[in-house]
C-alpha cells in the first residue's frame, strides 16, 4: 500500500461505521425497547430477510476477511476447516431451532439459560449454563477486537493505532447497541451481510485473477508444483485428527451459542426460523473466495506478517482504491456483525441468569431491560482491554472459544432429547466437561491430538448419564412443556404492546 492510499481507504472504513451507527438508532423508532422482550428479542418479530441476515452475517465475522485467508495463506488446506464446520453445524442446529423457537415463545424466554433453568428446575444449572455462554461470547468478542483493530490500523496507514480502532468500532457499537438492542443488530446485519456478500465475490474473484491471470486451474497447478505441502491438511502443520475434532467440536457448538437462541426466538413464526436454516448454506458462498484469496498470495506475495493481515495485504497490491475501501469496509462489517450479538447477549444473560434468579426482590421488566442495556458497556470495556493484547491468531482464539462452549451440548442435548437426566447430571457434567476443556487447552493441549472440546464432551456426557440414573428428575410441570411441543400453532407473533 503507497503513502497516500490511506486518504481514500480510511474514509470507506469510517463511512461504514457512520452508516452502521444511523441505522442502529433508527431501528429503535417506534418499539418499545424498554420491555425485555422487545430490547431483546425485538418483539419475536423478525421477517425472513432480516433473520437470514441476522443469522448469516452473525455467523460469518471476522475470520471472514481476515482468519480464514490468514490460515490458508499460512497452514493451506486446513483453512477448509471454516466451511465444513458451518455447514455441518447448521445441519445439527435444525434439530433443534423448532424447539428453542416454540419453547420460547410458549414461556416467554429471551436467553438460553433461562430455558436450561426452568427445564432442571435449578438456578445454579442456569448459572453454569450462562456462565459458560458468556466466557464463549467473551472470547468469540475479543477476535472481533482484534479484527477492527486490524483494519482500522491497516486503512489508516498506522494512523490509528490497533488500541484506537478497537475502541472505537466498539464505542460505536456500544451506543446503537444499548439503545436499540436486537432490532438494530438485525438492520445492521442485513446492511453488513449484503456488503460482505457482494465485496467477498466481487473482490475475490479480482484479487485472485490479478495473481493468477489464468485462475484456480493455475493457481493449484503452482501450489502442487512448488508448495505442494499447502494441499494437505498435514502439511499445513496439523493432523487428520485434530482437523476432524476440531470441526466436530466447532459444529456442535454452533447449537451451543446463546447468540442465536436470542435471534431464533426473535424470529416472527417456526415458518421463519425454519426457512432461515434452510437457505443459510448458500450464505456460505462467501467464505470460499476469501479463503483462495489466502491460497492465491503464498507464492505471490511471501512472508507477510501477520498472516492475518493478508486479505488487506493483497486487495491494497491488486485492487482499485475504491474496491479496496469496500473490503476493508466489508472486512470490518464482518466483525461488527458479529461483535454486536455477542455484547448483546453477554450483558442479557448476565443479568437475566446470574442476577435475577438470585434476587428476594425480582426486578420488574423495565427494570431487567435497563440493567441489561447498562451492562453493554463493562462487557465491551472487558473486550476491548484483552483484544487489545492480540492474545493468539482470529482462527486460534475461535477454536479455543468452541472447546469451552461445546460443553453445553450434553445439557441442551438432554433438555430436550433425554426425559430422566436431572440437574445433578447436568451440573456434574457440565462443571468436569468445561475443567477437562481447559486442562486440555491451557496445560496439556489436545492429547493424542484429539481436539480439547471433544475431550471434555466425553466426560461431559459420561457423567451426565450416570449420575442421572442415581438422581431424582425435576418435577414433572417443569420437563413435560419441553416435550409437548407438537401441538405448538405456528402463528404470527403480535408485537409488544406499546
């Protein structure tokens, strides 16, 4: 990048994070975002356009644009790992979104682990639950930090600094966030999605045919001659193993995510929610042209560090100034996308299920949505302070988020797929899951190269089977609703009064 190219790049990035800003206040217009549900599920009120956004561009965040071309450029094949575990993981997740959608709106749910606590009739399994779903959004947050970072930095020339960027991405977010909650990550997603969608192809397609004028044919005929190790998953310096469990752990987790039980219960109807998984799969189209990106500058442009910073690297050689802004605009869109719901969540599970169910006095419903709206800004202060310490690479930090948050599955798994597990089972299970997961991540990484999250899933499971059959299941009026959802009328959701 020249100079002089800051001068047009940065106004492209900046001019997002305006537009971003105007359409998160604006979603707010009209609603009632002083009642939970409508601050937090924007009144189970979402159309089919901006669920499969919502859901789409939440999904696809900063690795977008700059992890998953990082770890083609620097592993090779492995990078394939993004796209199996989002396609598979939504396969798991259509199991399960009927029943979050109807259980949610027959009890008046906004978190994941409100329903855990009721299904167990146990606070403190509702606590663990939310306690794990926040580490995750924490640490799925701190990626989005340091992608901003990234790009503000890179956009800027060095003119504002990584810290000064992630700041202020998330300043920004923090305001239309607390303000207008779901609603304004809904129109902001949509905005992001349709950006990053037609940026992704568009200058994929250019970057690759401007290194490689005679396309992939090329590209792959140069890597198989001189870099053949880029091919293979272990050449990429891993192994079949811990690719394989990797993405087994990253796919179930994707059900774990307290983010989108928060979006599929703000879907309008189950037709919605339904449709939405379904079609999503096409959305994954945009990874695949980031993702050659990678691959196509190993040869062409060496030794670039980090290797995260390589999609900005090779779009400022190839592209036209004003194609290069898109992406770094579409490139930060990716991570705010992202970052949005998981502030939102954070802050909501937060006060829902580690407050509220310990309180003598219940805050009333304004009272819950204020509390939550207030909680935005620690959560974002505790994402901005460990993201400005770059503490490991955007797909590095992903996995490890995945190896603590798949440990939920055993429990949602059971809540809604196994009648006799009790409290104790899930509590046991989940507590001696998520202790393995960080042993095995922090002390002893990944033994025998099996993935940690899939470690602490055996024992996790393991404990809650047994020590379910030697404990008394909760109450029947607490389990039964769980598992009498088939007479749920798919009908349109009325918005919360005014």
């Amino acid at each position: 990048m020249s100079g002089s190219d800051w001068v047009v790049l940065l106004p492209f990035t900046l001019g997002y994070v305006v537009i971003a800003l105007f359409l998160g206040l604006r979603a707010s217009k009209g609603q009632m975002m002083n009642k939970i549900e409508g601050w937090a599920v924007a009144s189970r009120n979402l159309g089919i356009f901006v669920m499969f956004f919502l859901t789409g561009a939440g999904a696809v965040s900063a690795y977008t644009f700059l992890g998953s071309p990082g770890w083609a450029y620097s592993k090779g094949s492995p990078a394939l790992y993004v796209v199996m575990y989002l396609t598979l993981g939504y396969f798991v997740a259509f199991f399960f979104l009927g029943r979050v959608y109807k259980v949610g709106k027959k009890k008046h749910f906004v978190t994941q682990a409100e329903v855990l606590r009721n299904r167990y009739n146990s606070k403190y399994v509702g606590s663990i639950g939310a306690l794990i779903g926040i580490l995750g959004c924490l640490g799925y947050g701190i990626t989005q930090a340091m992608g901003a970072g990234f790009i503000l930095n890179f956009a800027s020339g060095d003119r504002i600094p990584f810290w000064g960027g992630v700041v202020l991405v998330f300043g920004v977010m923090v305001i239309y966030i607390t303000v207008s909650g779901l609603r304004a990550i809904g129109w902001t997603n949509s905005f992001q999605g349709v950006l990053m969608l037609f940026v992704s192809v568009i200058g994929g397609i250019m970057i690759i045919r401007h290194f490689w004028p005679g396309g992939t044919t090329e590209l792959f005929s140069a890597l198989q001659s001189d870099a053949p190790e880029f091919l293979t998953i272990e050449g990429g310096g891993w192994d079949y193993r811990t690719w394989t469990t990797g993405v087994i752990a990253s796919a179930l987790g994707i059900v774990c995510w307290p983010t989108f039980w928060v979006m599929w219960m703000g879907s309008k109807s189950l037709k919605v929610v339904r449709r939405t998984i379904s079609l999503l799969p096409l959305y994954w189209f945009v990874l695949l042209p980031m993702i050659l990106v990678g691959f196509a500058a190993i040869l062409k442009i060496p030794g670039v560090t980090p290797a995260d910073s390589i999609a900005m690297e090779a779009a400022a050689e190839s592209l036209p100034l004003g194609i290069t802004g898109l992406m770094f605009a579409a490139t930060l869109a990716a991570a705010m996308s992202s970052a949005e719901i998981l502030i939102l969540n954070a802050s909501l599970q937060f006060v829902q299920d580690m407050v509220q169910p310990f309180r003598k006095k219940k805050l009333k419903d304004a009272e819950s949505s204020t509390f939550s709206r207030l909680m935005v800004i620690p959560f974002a202060l505790i994402i901005i302070v460990v993201g400005v310490t770059q503490p490991s690479t955007l797909v590095g930090m992903l996995l490890m988020t995945y190896g603590l948050l798949v440990q939920l599955f055993p429990t949602i798994f059971s809540t809604f797929y196994m009648k006799n597990s009790t409290k104790a089972g899930t509590a046991t299970g989940l507590t001696a899951g998520l202790i393995v997961a960080i042993l095995f991540t922090q002390v002893w990484p990944n033994p025998l190269s099996i993935h940690a999250g899939v470690w602490g899933l055996a024992v996790n499971f393991i404990l809650l089977i047994v020590v379910s059959k030697f404990t008394n299941a909760p109450p029947a009026e607490n389990v039964d609703p769980f598992f009498n959802l088939d007479e749920f009328k798919d009908e349109e959701v009325e918005p919360v009064a005014k």
